[in-house]
C-alpha cells in the first residue's frame, strides 16, 4: 500500500473530516426525518454559534503554529467580558474606551506569556497556566456575580445582521482571512512557521526568534479579548464563569489539532483551524438531532477528540510523548 | 559540606521556611492535632502528585487525575448508598477502574500516537461525562462509615503523637510503595531513561509501550486512592475532582519535575505537595480569600520552573 505524501495529507484531513461530519450529520437529519435541519439557514447558523470558539481558536493556532500553548484564553476571555462590560456600564459613550483597556490588557497579558516563555525559558505549558491561575485569582477575588451592562448599541457585534448574515460571523470569518493573508504572504507570517518548524535553525539563520514568539502570543491573547468581548455582547453583560464554562482553552487547542496544525509546531493554518471549530459544532448538532442526553453527549465528545487526533498521529512515526 | 548545601533541593529549604511561619503565626499547628489534621489534608494531594510524577518522568501529563478523583467518589457513593457490607469490592471495583483507565490513556499514547496532553483531556471529558452521566448532574448516594474510614478516622490516645489520621499512613504507605518503585528498581530506571530520550531508551531495549503502562497506571491508581480519602473527610460532590490535576503538576514541578522528561524525585514531589498545601494553610492563616490561592499558585508555578531551569544552567546539567 503506498502511503500518501503527509504535506497533501495535511491539507485534505480536516476536509474529508468535515465532509465526514456533514454526511452524518444529514444522514442523522434524513433518518430521524427532521429535514428542516438541512436548510442553508441552519447550516450557517451552525458555525454563528461557535463565533467565541472560533475567534480564540484562530488565535491559538498562531500560538501551536510556533510549538507552543496556551492555557490561559479562558480565563482571559472572563478577564476581557468583565471588564468590558464593567467599563461600558450601559453608557455607549464608553464603548471605544472599553473596547481599547481590553484589547491592552490582551496585548500585556500576551506579552508576559511570551516574555516568561521566552525569557526565562519556562515550559509554555506551565507558563501559560501559571498566567491562567493568576487570572483566575484576580477575578474571582474581584467579582462574583454579572457585572456591569453592556449598552444597545455594542449588541450589534453579536446580534446584528448584514443582508441576512451575523455582524460576528462576518467578523469571524474575515478574521480568518486576515490571519490567512498574514500567515502566507507577509514575512512575520513566515518567520512563524520557520521558528515552529526547526526554532534552531531559524535563529542561525538570523531570525529573532524570542521576538516572534511573542508576536504569536500577543495574537493568541488579543483574540481571546475579542472573543470574550463577543460574549459580553451576547450576554448582554460580562461574568466571571464564562470562560470557564466554555472550557475555552481546552476546546480551542482540540478545534486547532483537529484542523490539522501540528502540536510540534510549523505545520497547519487557519482554514483547518476553521474547520475544526465547523466540524465540533456539526457534532454537537448531531448529538442534538439525535436526541442523545447531554452528559452522554460529553462521553462521546471526548472520544472523538482522541480519534480525530489519532487520524493525524497515525500517519507519524515519530515517537512522542 | 556547602557544596553539598548548594546540590540540595531548595524545595525542602521553602517548605521548612513555611512551616516556620505558619508555626510563629498559629500554635496551633505545633500541637499533634494541628500538624496530623493539616498531613491529613495533604495526603490526597501528596499522593496524586507522586502518580503524576510517573507520567511526567515518562514524557508525558496525566490530564484526567481529576475527574477520575471525581468518578471514584460519586460512583462509590451511588454503588455503596450507605450499604457497609459491599465497601471493598466497590474499593476493588474502583481501583479496578482505576487500572482500565490508566492502561487505556497509555495504549491511545502508544499505539495511536496522540500526545498524552490530548488523550488524557479527551479521557478527561469522557469520565466527567461518565459521572455526569451516571449521577444526573447531583450527588446521588450515600458513604458508609467503613468506606469513609480511610479519608476520615483518627487513631487516638498513641504516645508522643497523640493522635494519627487513617489518611496519613494510607499516604506513608502509598508514597514508600511509589518510592520504591521509582528509586529502587530497575523499572523506575527504564521510565526515567524514556522520558529523558525515547528513542535512546527504545533502541537501548527499554520496552516503551509497557514502561508508558505501568506509568498511566500508577497516576490512575493513586487518583483512585486519592479519591477515596478525599470521599472520606471532604463527602460527596460532583466538583471534588475539579483543578486537582494542575494541583498535582504544580506540586511536582515545584518539586523539581522537568516537563517532557524524567529528573524529578518521589522525595521532592511530596515534599512539593506539602509546600502547596502549606501556602494554601499560610493564606488562610492570614485571611485572604480563596481565589488568592489561584493567583499564588500560580505565581510558585512559574517562578518554581525559572529556578529549577536556573539552577540547571547554572550546574551545567
């Protein structure tokens, strides 16, 4: 049997997965006789309600995309929410100022992931949940309940339409073209896949490689702002829970792999990343079509993160941990 | 003798300083119920961090210890409801389950290639759903007093110590059975050899597959058996489990443990745990609230790995 080139391999993986999880999906609807899931309504829908996911999934693939993780988004995204809404206090007036203290704190708290990683040559692992704990911590000793009020007018990021299409699926989907055109015609956008392909290599070839990784965790922790800026204006008000309740960094690093970026680093994109969070949200449809209980529905679900993620190892020798 | 000084884990130095203070701050903890209760408190954690150190020699991360600290207390609890006849064999049935768990996290890792990160948080999902699943979403059930003995009963009236929890010898037993394993035989070799190079250790004749086994096995174990005793003086809920296996990577990291490969002791993980639950104890003391915990911890967290990668650069290690 030949075995098929692992770089088309790359590509085509998250696509036949989707192509897989659409076929079931409408083979569930048809079975079960419930065809009013099959609109192209619906089918867009699917992804409106994985925009937070997607969001901080794009930003965690920058930050695999280099070898590393990160573990703190979630409680970023509770951070981001609380304050935001916090600031905004109803007042539209404060939207602008708001929005810019959150996406500041995204671009400080980036920075110390990237600095501790880089500087102190901490596991990123460890620094990023040390980041999360603290994050953690801070917010819950602050607030406990909702707080503050997110006015009308900032609504519109999660509840607007354009021709008939969501504001925040828009957005979504024009973040990933952003980031696509970034990762595969500028030069930072390249320099990321050469320092997570072969770091070593990349700095004897000159490149600052301390500096682009923490150019990826900046990326990574600016998306998880605007993602939790996303749910405050779909929430209409920012908690400290919801990140956690999410479970978005856990979920988020499974989307990435399950679209095909590599754990190792340097290989993979956005557009996988895409379909991965596509490919979880089909999932969870199916599981809803089908009527299967909602714990059970988590059984199933961690099964199938380990097999989407086996699709890929298998094809890799390579001995891992 | 200072060289010697210099080679000691400063793990040992921050714990002996904690206790100093927590001693100045609160007698209490000088006098055998104080120091017993607050070992006591410490065993679960002492003993999933020591499991944990297994994996993390190996290479790898034992995501899942919590909720399976969380399965075996509410499937106990439902198997059990007060009945004191079945405790030991659903203790048996648990540890039983403990083994399926670990000897399947390894298999997904060996054989399917998926980085342990990702197999023991898809395991990790899958037995939170089995206690969602199977509970409803509530504690159901009820422990029995002979099930609740180990996490909760204290031996009284001894010379000098006065009084000795059940928790704390099941934690000696446990931690000098993990100790032996890791540090006197030649299976704790093997692991350390894997995890240090797997490639090196595999064409050296070390049997990866099963090594990796033994591994998952004893964090799932010792989770079982923290779960127990956590069932014991804490009772029945469905959030025991939650968070506990970052508690039990931080305990070992502050130990020493390097990630992605072997170097960490039985001695300084344990020792690691103790300072954990020394800090949370210290905090209480002075009365902050509880989600300072999270912002200390992982404040050690990360200043443990700079000092630990510090002192290795430094010895040339």
């Amino acid at each position: 049997m030949k075995v098929p080139k692992p770089k088309n391999m790359t590509a085509l993986a998250p696509f036949l997965l989707l192509l897989a999880a659409v076929v079931i999906y409408v083979g569930v609807a048809i079975a079960t006789g419930q065809t009013q899931y099959l609109t192209a309504e619906n089918l867009l829908g699917l992804l409106g309600r994985s925009i937070a996911l997607g969001i901080t999934a794009i930003g965690q693939t920058f930050a695999i995309l280099i070898a590393s993780i990160d573990l703190s988004v979630a409680n970023l995204i509770s951070v981001s929410a609380v304050l935001a809404s916090s600031i905004m206090s109803g007042d539209p007036s404060m939207m602008l100022p708001a929005v810019a203290a959150v996406l500041a704190v995204g671009v400080v708290v980036g920075l110390i992931n990237g600095l501790v990683i880089t500087q102190f040559e901490v596991n990123p692992l460890i620094a990023t949940l040390g980041m999360a704990l603290i994050l953690q911590g801070l917010l819950s000793a602050t607030f406990n309940n909702f707080a503050g009020e997110v006015p009308e007018a900032f609504q519109v990021f999660a509840y607007g339409q354009v021709g008939g299409i969501s504001i925040s699926l828009i957005f979504l989907i024009g973040l990933t073209i952003a980031a696509w055109v970034f990762l595969r015609f500028t030069k930072p956008g390249s320099n990321i896949y050469s320092v997570g392909g072969n770091p070593d290599a990349a700095k004897l070839a000159g490149m600052r490689t301390t500096r682009v990784v923490i150019m990826a965790h900046v990326i990574c922790s600016v998306c998880a702002t605007i993602a939790g800026l996303y749910l405050a204006s779909r929430l209409r008000s920012g908690a400290p829970w919801i990140g956690r309740d999410g479970v978005y960094d856990l979920e988020s690093i499974a989307v990435v792999v399950i679209g095909g970026t590599a754990l190792s680093g340097g290989r993979g994109g956005v557009w996988g990343t895409l379909m991965g969070v596509m490919i979880f949200s089909l999932i969870d449809s199916i599981f809803n079509i089908a009527g299967v209980d909602a714990f059970a529905k988590q059984i199933l679900r961690g099964v199938i993160i380990v097999a989407a993620v086996a699709v890929y190892a298998m094809r890799s020798r390579r001995i891992e941990a | 003798m200072m060289p010697r000084l210099k080679q000691m884990n400063p793990v040992f130095l921050v714990l002996i300083l904690l206790f100093a203070a927590i001693a100045i701050l609160s007698p209490y903890f000088l006098q055998p119920a104080g120091y017993m209760n607050f070992l006591k408190r410490a065993a679960p954690i002492a003993i999933l961090a020591v499991g944990q150190l297994y994996v993390i020699n190996s290479g790898g991360f034992d995501l899942s210890a919590g909720a399976l600290v969380t399965l075996t207390v509410i499937g106990s609890s439902i198997l059990l409801d007060g009945d004191a006849s079945a405790t030991w064999w659903v203790i048996i049935v648990m540890l039983g389950a403990g083994v399926i768990v670990g000897v399947a996290n390894a298999l997904v890792v060996s054989w399917l290639k998926v980085p342990s990160i990702i197999a023991t948080l898809g395991m990790m999902i899958t037995l939170s759903g089995i206690a969602l699943t199977w509970s409803g979403g509530a504690p159901r059930g009820y422990l029995p007093e002979n099930f609740r003995f180990f996490g909760r009963y204290l031996i009284k009236d001894l010379p000098l110590i006065k009084i000795l929890p059940v928790a704390v010898i099941v934690m000696v037993v446990v931690c000098a059975a993990m100790w032996w394993l890791m540090h006197r035989t030649n299976y704790g070799k093997r692991l350390v050899a894997m995890g240090d190079n797997p490639k090196a250790a595999m064409l050296a004749g070390v049997p990866l597959t099963e090594t990796r086994i033994v591994a998952f096995v004893m964090s799932s174990v010792s989770a079982v058996i923290a779960g127990i005793l956590l069932g014991g003086f804490a009772g029945v809920s469905t959030d025991v489990g939650v968070g506990l296996e970052l508690q039990a990577i931080t305990a070992a990291v502050i130990g020493g443990a390097q990630l992605l490969g072997g170097r960490g002791t039985v001695g300084a993980t344990i020792a690691g745990a103790l300072v954990l639950q020394a800090m949370f104890t210290l905090l209480n003391i002075l009365g902050f609230p509880k989600p300072v915990r999270d912002v200390v911890q992982g404040l050690i967290l990360i200043s443990a790995v700079v000092i630990a990668g510090y002192r290795r650069r430094r010895s040339g290690g």
